[in-house]
C-alpha cells in the first residue's frame, strides 16, 4: 500500500463497521441483468485469487424480474433507503 493511502478517521455519528471498512478499492458493476454483475465481480475476484479478497458487496437498486411486488424499496445511488417506492408497471392503484 503506496504511504499516501491511509486509513480514513471516524467522524463524528459515525457507526463504522470494521468487518466493512478499510480496504484499497471500490470496484463498481453496473449492468442491465444483475447476474451479469454478479459474474463479472466473481470473475475480477477468481483472476486475482491469492492478491485481492473481497471484504464486503452490496447489491445494487432497481427493480427486476426476480423482484417480487411486496420488496421493499431499493437502495439509492448512495446506497440509503430513502423512502420512495418504485411502483411496478403491472400496479394500477
């Protein structure tokens, strides 16, 4: 790890997870299917077996086929529940 990399502090009202914290990169996926997103990380992670490990992944937002219409509603881009809803094409009322 290059010197300049260092841990960032807690900051005031932070909860911080150590299990979810540190680290040295982000890697985000981003496609229409999320299996395919899924795959591409699994395949990241597989070609880097031995040097890289994956701490922690969240799964991404939206609605998709698999979703069921009593799902809450997703994350957002910052990855918070901020209490919309996503109403679902086939929801009338």
């Amino acid at each position: 790890r290059p010197d300049a990399l260092e841990e960032l502090p807690a900051f005031p009202g932070d909860h911080l997870d150590k299990a979810r914290g540190g680290g040295d990169l982000c890697v985000q996926a981003c496609a229409d299917d999320p299996q395919v997103a899924v795959h591409a990380i699994r395949n990241l992670a597989r070609i880097g077996f031995g040097t890289v490990a994956i701490r922690w992944s969240q799964l991404g937002f939206g609605k998709t086929s698999s979703t069921t219409p009593g799902a809450e509603t997703p994350r957002n881009l910052f990855g918070f529940k901020d209490g919309t809803n996503n109403i679902a094409g086939d929801e009338t009322k």
